[in-house]
C-alpha cells in the first residue's frame, strides 16, 4: 500500500510540475566602464547617454541603452534579443554620436543562459593625467594646384583628427603664402599618447596613407615631455609629402593595354566572356570608386576599348586599350586595378573582381616621362617602371647591343645603354636573384637606334644585393649582372 502512494505521489507531482522542454531563453548583459572617461572630461553622466550598436541594430538606434543607477560608472543592461550561437559584432557609442575608437569591432558569441560582456571603454582602464596641447597646423598645396588637381577658388583644404572622432575643421590660406593652409586646434591630450590625423580637400580628396612611416595609415605624432611641458605643438607639411622630386614636370600620356585572353573574373563561372573592361586607381584622372564599386560610380571610371579605337590596334582580340594623359606634378606612383563586365549580370556579382583586396597594380613613372605603354594582363598584379628612355642620336647601329650599367655598382640610381640595329617592340626588365621581375624599364615600340635609361633604387625599395637586368628586342636577348650597394 505504501509503494503505491509513492507512485501516486510521483505522478501527481509530475502532473502539477511537468519537466521544461525548452531552453531557458539566453540573457546578454552588457556592461561598460566609463570611469576614465569621465575623469578625462569625454563624458559626463548627467547629460550623456551611452548605447550598444551593432550587426543586432543595423549599426544604429537607440533601443540598446546601458544605465548607471548605482553611480559606480558601469553602465549596463540585460537583453533578452538574441538565441544561443548568435555571433554579435559591436561597438558602444556615447551621445552625442561618439563611437569607440578601437581598431576592431568587439565581437561575442552568445551561449546558453546567462551572458556577461564586461570592459572599460576603448579597453582603457588607466587613468593618466591629459592638458591641452595648443597645436598649429599648416599645408602647403602647391604641388596639387600646379597639377590642376586643387583651386582654392571652389574648393577647401581641412584637416580630421583622432580628437574628435575625425570630424573635419576647415583650414585658412595665409596672406604671406596663397598656397599654405593653417588651422590652430587646442586638444585634450597625455604625454606619450599618439594624435592621428590626415589632411583633405574638396572634392572628397584624401592623401594617400603611410606618409609619416609604414606603421600607420595616417599621419601622426607622439606628445613628447617638451611638448607636455610647454603645451605648444607646430606640424607643418606638404599635401601627400609631394617634391619636386617625386613630381614630374610634363604631362605624360600613358597607353595601357589590358590582355584578357583567357582570363578569370572573380566568382564568375570559368570561361566567362569578358566584354568590357574599366580601369580605377587613385592618382587623378583615375579615381577610386566608392565601398563596393557600386554600379553607379560607372561615372569614375575610364573605359578600355577593343574596337579599334583609342589605340586600340586590332578590333575584338580581348585586348582592351586606351591612353590616359596624367597631369604634370601628378603622383609618380599610380595604384591601379581594372574591372571586368562594369554593372553587367556576367560580372561574377561585383565589379572590383580583377584580384581579390590587396591585388592593385602599380606604375611608376620618371619624373620627366611624356609617354609610355603600359601592357597588363587581367588578374595579374605585378610593377611597371616607366622611367626617362632618352634617344642618344640618329645613328643607325650595325648590330643589337646591350652595354654594361654605369656605375657598377651603384647607389641608388645607375645608367642602363643599348643598340638596336633594328626597330621593334622592346622590353628592358630587372630581375632578382631569384628570377622575380623587379622593375619594368621598357615595354613598347622603339626605331632602330642607341638609348639609354636612368634606373632608380628608389623607386622600387629595393635592397643591396645582386640584379640582373635583360634586354629583349625581336630575336635579340641579352643579360648583364649589375650590384647594389647600400
């Protein structure tokens, strides 16, 4: 009698409390310490609110807000918004539209129960000591005007720091110098801590990156103790560190030929036709289209032509060309890249589809070059170095010759000299001495003659050692060893 009570008691019990068959929905508490920031004056929490955006909220919004009721400067919250596995990709941001300066977005992955995301803001959690640093900031445009690229008649030259979440302040022209722009900022800094900053101007013209050392994209500096101690900082520089030796002076009009035979477009079927062909870059007139190369930015782009046009030599053999006339003070690097099938359903779904990102192509022009060819393959990624090819006189050479460099060995720059007995299309390459091509020196048509060309270390970094450089003119082939010294 008494075992069947128990039972009956079981079942009874199992009745009034069945057992859950469901998970217990996930709880994700955020939690952010503002303590520093505070401290440093970035944030006062009578006024300012702080909020969780991310790949949860379309990046935006006002729903995930963290609150501090205790006073102890963690701001959070609990959310019930998210399942076990959810990847979140975030960032918190605090009124009025403050993001956190970090280098990546923080990233969590919610697992069953109860979920905790704790840290300080900008990871920072060491308070030191800041004081305003007055800072006067200066540009000289001149090399951008002489190129036709700047007129500061409709348009304006400004400077964005990591200060304030790199908002852009206007700079004046001074009376002395029409060319030299200035703006004085007092900003919030520590001794020790970096200031990034880059320089702009209309329309939308940033300067390329890497221009205080290959550390960091943009510029910067380190407040030294001097400086923390007097409170006075002066930077002063040239659009893109632009001289006149590394602009040239003519304008040079450049032939660049795009073989596509046989080629790959980026997550396109294998085989797909290649129909047109656009080339981008970031030395005007090309330009860069925006984010995902949208349709709409067709506008930015130089068109190719294999019709015969443009100097195009033969009408549909897959070889698109066209010249393109860069201006005089231009960059004497053009970082380039082209696209295939430009906005069509055969365009493997983008069209930045020549090389997957990083895969930019790269011309190096002399500081006197007028012309030059440019012969690329589409998919291939390699440096064409166009550099001053002079003529030395009518004289028609017996036979094909290829002269030793001088000097040898030689430090940075040395003299490259040849006969062609014959003319035809000739090419003048530096290699290694592994065999992979360093530099492209010539890569077009020449008439019979004598030439020679000036090569530059500089122009392709390269170190001490052992190079050979070739010569090939129809049938003709010659190598010769050259030394570089550092």
């Amino acid at each position: 009698m008494k075992k069947l009570d128990f039972f009956l008691c079981m079942i009874f019990t199992l009745l009034l409390f069945p057992k859950s068959t469901s998970a217990q929905t996930p709880t994700v508490e955020f939690k952010c310490n503002m303590s520093v920031q505070m401290k440093d004056g970035q944030f006062n929490a009578a006024t300012d609110s702080i909020w969780v955006r991310g790949n949860f909220n379309s990046w935006s919004g006002f729903d995930f807000e963290l609150k501090d009721p205790d006073g102890d400067s963690v701001y959070s919250a609990i959310f019930t918004n998210f399942a076990e596995g959810d990847s979140l990709v975030f960032r918190f941001v605090h009124s009025p539209d403050v993001w956190e300066p970090i280098n990546s977005n923080r990233k969590y992955t919610v697992t069953d129960g109860t979920n905790v995301y704790e840290c300080f803001w900008e990871d920072d959690s060491i308070y030191i000591p800041k004081k305003f640093i007055h800072i006067a900031f200066s540009v000289n445009m001149k090399y951008e005007r002489l190129a036709g690229l700047f007129n500061s008649d409709y348009s304006y030259v400004a400077i964005g720091g990591s200060s304030c979440g790199w908002c852009i302040r206007p700079m004046t022209s001074t009376v002395e110098n029409p060319d030299s722009f200035f703006v004085k900022d007092s900003i919030q800094l520590q001794l020790g801590s970096k200031f990034s900053f880059k320089f702009y101007y209309e329309p939308g013209v940033e300067e390329k990156d890497y221009l205080t050392d290959s550390t960091q994209k943009e510029r910067y500096f380190v407040i030294s103790q001097n400086v923390f101690e007097s409170g006075i900082k002066s930077y002063s520089a040239i659009f893109n560190n632009d001289s006149l030796e590394i602009t040239p002076y003519p304008n040079h009009s450049i032939v660049f030929t795009c073989n596509t035979n046989g080629a790959a477009i980026i997550n396109a079927p294998v085989g797909t036709e290649v129909k047109t062909v656009h080339i981008a870059g970031g030395t005007p007139p090309l330009q860069w289209p925006s984010g995902s190369w949208p349709n709409e930015d067709s506008t930015k782009m130089i068109r190719l032509y294999d019709d015969g046009t443009h100097n195009d030599a033969v009408a549909g053999d897959k070889i698109f060309t066209n010249s393109i006339t860069f201006p005089s003070y231009a960059q004497l690097t053009v970082i380039y890249k082209y696209s295939a099938n430009w906005g069509l359903t055969s365009n493997g779904g983008a069209n930045d589809n020549e090389t997957l990102v990083g895969g930019d192509k790269i011309l190096k022009l002399g500081r006197y070059t007028s012309s030059g060819n440019v012969r690329d393959t589409f998919g291939i990624v390699h440096i064409t170095d166009i550099t001053k090819v002079e003529k030395l006189d009518n004289t028609i050479p017996t036979t094909f010759k290829l002269e030793q460099n001088f000097p040898n060995p030689f430090n940075p720059e040395t003299v490259i000299s040849w006969q062609l007995a014959a003319g035809g299309f000739v090419t003048l390459k530096i290699y290694d001495v592994l065999g992979n091509e360093v530099a492209t020196l010539v890569n077009e048509e020449q008439q019979a003659g004598s030439y020679q060309v000036e090569f530059s270390s500089k122009n392709n970094e390269l170190s001490s050692g052992v190079y050979f450089y070739q010569l090939r003119a129809g049938d003709f082939v010659q190598t010769k060893k050259m030394i570089l010294l550092r």
